[in-house]
C-alpha cells in the first residue's frame, strides 16, 4: 500500500496494480497516515480494513471490496478528533499523522501530539 497525496494505491505481491483511488473529500486535503487492520496471528477477517489520515483531524475507516469487477474502497466509518472547546463540536485543525490498529483499538495521533485511543465494539455471531 502506497499513499500519495489524495490517493491510496494498492498493489498484489507481485508488484501488480489492484487499485488507485483519491479517498479525500476535499480538493486541498491529502493522505497524511495509512494503515492496514492486519488481524492477529490467523485470524480471518470478513474485511479488509484500511485507515486514512487526513487534515483536520480526521481519520477515515475503509474496507475493499470488489464493484464492477474492480477493487474499491467503500468508506466505513469516520472517526473525528474532536475540540471540547468548541461549541459547535469542530474537529482540531491538526492533521493525522499517525494511525496504529490493534485487536481491540486504533491508536491516533495528530501534529500537535494529542493521541487518541478508539475501543472497538465487539459483536456476538
């Protein structure tokens, strides 16, 4: 995986081209951190998690899926770096520069050195 300005590129093994895709919302905004929800030891995983770091503190859960015959990412979830001292509950201008996913949380951290830890919900099968 390869993350350049807007876009995030994902290649097979061999070097192949499987996706190029801009996942920013806004002309001026780029990828500033990516990562991949890796899984832990074998555990097999229903999708294929992506993270996306982004200006104003803003973190962008993706899956890839296949549409048309083509890889795509499908945006998930957003996850908000959130000033409590605003009133109209803004994010921090700081862009994401750090995304670590773990089993059971993702760590975040932006240019101003705040980090964040995001628990995730489990669900029963």
């Amino acid at each position: 995986m390869l993350c350049s300005g807007p876009n995030v590129v994902l290649y097979t093994i061999n070097g192949s081209l499987i996706l190029d895709q801009n996942v920013c919302m806004e002309p001026d905004d780029f990828v500033h951190a990516c990562a991949f929800y890796e899984g832990t030891a074998s555990e097999w995983l229903e999708n294929s998690l992506i993270f996306t770091g982004h200006r104003r503190g803003r973190v962008n859960v993706w899956r890839k899926i296949i549409r048309n015959g083509k890889w795509t990412l499908e945006l998930l979830r957003r996850l908000d770096h959130i000033d409590p001292r605003s009133e109209s509950g803004q994010n921090y201008d700081a862009g994401i520069s750090c995304v670590t996913p773990l089993p059971h949380c993702v760590y975040t951290g932006d240019d101003d050195g705040r980090v964040y830890e995001w628990n995730l919900a489990q669900r029963d099968r």
